[in-house]
C-alpha cells in the first residue's frame, strides 16, 4: 500500500482519526508523518534520552542480574527533588543540580561512555563563583607535569615547574593573610 | 520590535551578511546550556520555579548593560500560536523541545537574531549565537561575553569536578554545542559523503540534518557538531570541529573541481533542469524543492547560473517549510494546498531575480 499523501512511498504508519464520531482512517509514509508534526503521535519520539537510558539500562548494578549491593543503590534519593537512581536511569535526565552529588558514585562509568572517557570539566570556569578554582587548576596541573618532568629525567625542567608552584602557594597565603 | 519581526522574515538580518566560506558554511552556532542553582532542572520544576528563572531574565534584561548587544525582546512560548512557534523553530531561533514539550518556556531575541537565549528549555538557559558563514570562533567569543555577563546577575550551578551542571548528562562540563551547517553537494553527487560521515563520527562529532536530531540532510545541507563537552576546553571543542570543517571545505571544492572538469556538460544539465523546475513548477513537495535550491546553489557558486543571488537557498529552504507557508498564507493549509503555495512562491523569487 502506497502512502495517501505522497503517493510514492510505501505507507508505513496506519491509524485510525475519530473526531465526533467521524473515522477517518489514515495510511501514510514515514516522511508525510513527519510533515503532519505535532498531529502524530509515536512519528518523532525516540530522543537520545531513551538511548541513553537505553545504556543505563545496561549496567548491570540496576539491571538486576546482580548484586547484594542492588538493594543500597534503590535508594539513592536525591533530597532536594526526590528523583531516585532508578528514575534517572530510566530518563536519562537529573532532577536538579544536587542530583550530581546525590549519584556521583555512579557517575564516572555514564559519562566515560557519552563524552569519550572523560569524567572531569577542563574547560571554562565561571568568574564569580568559581574564583579560586582558576590557581587551583593551575596548580593541580604545574604539579602533574612536575611528575612528568621526574619520570622522564629532565630535571632542571622539575625543579623549574617545583619554584613556579612555591610561588604561586605562597601568593595564595599572602591572599588569605590579608 | 514585536512579534511580527521575528515570525514574518523568513531570513533572519544576519544571514545576510556574507560570511567567510560561506559558498559552503551557510551558518555557524554556539550553544550553551546553562542551570541556576537552587531550581530544579525545567522537567521536574514547579510552576512557580519556572517562573522565577523568567522573572530573573526579566530583570537581568532590564539592566542598562545589556544595551552592548542591542536591544533583547523576551516572548513567552504560551503566548505564542502553535504556527508562530513553528516559525521560530524553522528559523532555528527555539527548539523542537522548547516549542512542543516546555511548559514554561521562553526566547529571548536580539533585533538581528543573531542571539537567542531559551528559557527553562531542557536547561534553564541555552544561550545561542548563530553567524553567517565559517565564524565559529567569534560565536564562542559572543556566547562567552553573554555568559559571563550573566553569571554576573544568577548563580549557575557549577561543580568544580563535573563543570556546568545540565540537566542531561551528555551536556555536562562545558555545555557548549558547537556546529556548522554546509551545504555539500558535489560530496553527495560523487558519493563521498556516505564514506565521510562514518569518518566524522569516529572523531566524536555528530553529523545530522538541518533541524536538528533525528531529522534527515534537505537539499544537501548537513550540520555538523561537537559529541563530547566533558573533559575538553570549549576552544579545543571548537578548534576540533574547525580542523574537521576545513578538511571538508576542502574536499567538497575538490569534488566541485572535479565534477566541472569531467562532468561539465552533465552537471550543467542537472543545475539547468532543477532551475527549469523551480521557475516553472506548480506543484512542488518540500523534499523536491530542497534538492532543486542544492542544485541551482551549486550552479551559483560554479557561475553556471548568473544573476541570482546566492542567499536564495538559505532563504528559500526556510521559506518553504510548511511552517512559513502557512504563516505567509494566513491559514492552515494541508499538504497538496502547501505543495501548490510552494511551488508559486519559488516561482515569483526567481522571476524576482531575473527581472
């Protein structure tokens, strides 16, 4: 059966109107669906939250399969908007910003898998609340490559990158002595 | 401004500045998701919730120093015709979810359209900036001076380990979605693009449609945009995207290259034949006249076709979507009714031309 609307692909959604007792039935293509937008229901619905549910799903820790752990993780509740860890990994979505906290133990494998197995924010840092968390990347991250740096033997390099971070530590105790 | 402005253009004012490469960048944007502390995520906020996160935009837009970015008009979505709605959707001004699925939703428009922030969409803000053209660095710089221009005024939710905390955990860390769309058809005519976006994919980006997720490539046109915002610096998202963008401005002019050299008389043909469609059809189904405007575009930026101006894909493929027909007719149409409406308007654009 060719799709009333178009004529040319093969009708693929079949449905039935019933507006004051008047049927109409209907046999169109998936393109025409599309077209009629917001009057078909089931023609736009799969969204990446049901496939990200979809891989929530697959973890095995709410899957069911295992564990003696199963009955804890059924309660994580997040206080403030009362979404628990079943909900999120049914819809794919959190509640409110609290929820991180409230699930974080589950977090890293979910967000390995959707951003590359990347589980921490290296971008940008809001001016306002974040001050302070700039110089403490900076730190954090002088001190990894000072590691580098002594692993790979270029000393000078480490003891270079040792003196920025005493500097930068004793500007930050200045700050906080003022 | 009103209403009016934004719903009765089918191209929005900074679409007509010629971009850089924009013989295949139509339009580069930048959207970031961002969320207020203390409210829940849009989904699960109560109605007064939602309209708190409205009345702060409300007030941050009353402030004198949003003036640097001309003058912003906030629309709430309820007030708004379900066709006036699809408008703004067509014109990738709101979402499909802001229109359809919030409940509190708002926009809030620059007068060149250039910005659009949404308002308890998925997240509380989507700050967006769309530019004509290859410019996706000056949209991230224009996304982050209105970022940080309204943290000024709301605290984000923000979590030094996670980042910008959104309501989706594909979002969270930067919540920048970077994306351009080109218009690639000398790739599809020589069938490299099937063999590229499984290329493109593997790098972490997304390849799609010109609505969006879910939505198939109209007329050649495909947008193309950054998977990952966790773990990257939004310049190295950005700088990713632009590496991949270049190689494929590139490749699309080797096939246009390519195709003149070896197929001149059958492409010119092709370019011939959809514009002998699009000036003389009376009937014209919005999946046919997308391919007819790829064509007669190409034919444009080869100079095959003179003497039409290069912006009549980017307005016509918005011009013609079902949405703007009816609102250019003043009344709901159905699909036959669109199809003949479709084919006159392209008809009296490219008589426009000529004359």
């Amino acid at each position: 059966m060719f799709c009333q609307d178009c004529h040319e692909r093969p009708a693929t959604l079949h449905f039935t109107k019933i507006v004051n007792g008047q049927k109409t039935e209907f046999h169109i293509c998936e393109h025409c669906a599309k077209e009629k937008g917001e009057f078909l229901p089931g023609s736009n619905t799969f969204s990446i939250h049901q496939l990200l549910s979809g891989l929530l799903y697959g973890d095995p820790a709410i899957s069911g399969t295992a564990s003696p752990g199963l009955s804890q993780q059924s309660v994580l509740v997040c206080p403030k908007c009362g979404m628990t860890y079943q909900q999120f990994a049914k819809i794919g979505r959190f509640g409110c910003s609290h929820c991180y906290e409230v699930f974080d133990s589950k977090l890293d494998p979910i967000l390995k898998r959707v951003h590359g197995g990347n589980t921490k924010h290296e971008g940008k840092i809001p001016k306002r609340i974040g001050s302070g968390l700039q110089e403490k990347r900076e730190l954090e991250n002088l001190k990894k490559s000072m590691q580098q740096y002594i692993l790979s033997e270029e000393f000078e390099k480490a003891a270079e990158t040792r003196d920025k971070i005493r500097l930068l530590e004793k500007q930050k105790h200045q700050e906080k002595g003022e | 401004m009103s209403l009016e402005h934004f719903i009765s253009e089918a191209i929005s004012p900074w679409m007509k500045e010629e971009g850089p490469d924009s013989d295949i960048v139509l339009s580069s944007r930048i959207r970031l998701a961002r969320n207020l502390e203390n409210y829940n995520f849009p989904d699960f906020a109560s109605k007064e919730e939602s309209e708190t996160v409205i009345r702060k935009l409300h007030e941050a837009n009353g402030d004198q120093e949003f003036g640097n970015w001309g003058e912003f008009e906030i629309l709430s979505l309820d007030q708004l015709k379900p066709l006036a709605k699809r408008v703004l959707v067509e014109k990738h001004l709101i979402s499909p979810h802001l229109a359809e699925q919030s409940k509190y939703g708002a926009v809030m428009l620059n007068e060149d359209e250039s910005v659009s922030i949404m308002i308890n969409e998925e997240d509380h803000l989507r700050i967006q900036c769309l530019f004509a053209g290859f410019q996706l660095k000056e949209a991230l710089k224009l996304a982050g001076e209105l970022d940080d221009w309204l943290e000024e005024k709301v605290d984000y939710a923000f979590d030094e380990e996670r980042g910008y905390l959104t309501s989706c955990p594909t979002n969270v860390g930067t919540g920048l979605r970077a994306s351009v769309m080109m218009h690639l058809p000398a790739l599809v005519i020589t069938k490299q693009i099937s063999r590229i976006i499984p290329a493109i994919n593997q790098l972490g980006l997304v390849v799609r449609g010109i609505y969006g997720e879910g939505t198939e490539a109209q007329g050649n046109v495909f947008q193309i945009s950054n998977q990952i915002t966790l773990g990257k610096s939004e310049e190295d998202i950005v700088e990713d995207l632009r590496g991949v963008v270049l190689q494929l401005i590139q490749q699309e002019r080797a096939a246009r290259n390519n195709l003149q050299q070896g197929l001149k008389i059958q492409l010119e043909d092709r370019i011939f034949r959809s514009y002998g469609v699009l000036a003389n059809s009376r009937i014209i189904q919005s999946k046919e006249a997308a391919q007819c405007l790829s064509d007669v575009r190409l034919g444009i930026d080869l100079g095959v076709i003179q003497g039409i101006s290069r912006s009549i894909l980017n307005e016509l493929m918005i011009l013609t979507q079902p949405g703007f027909l009816q609102q250019y007719a003043n009344e709901m149409l159905n699909p036959d009714e669109r199809d003949i409406l479709r084919a006159a308007l392209i008809r009296e654009r490219v008589e426009l031309e000529e004359a």
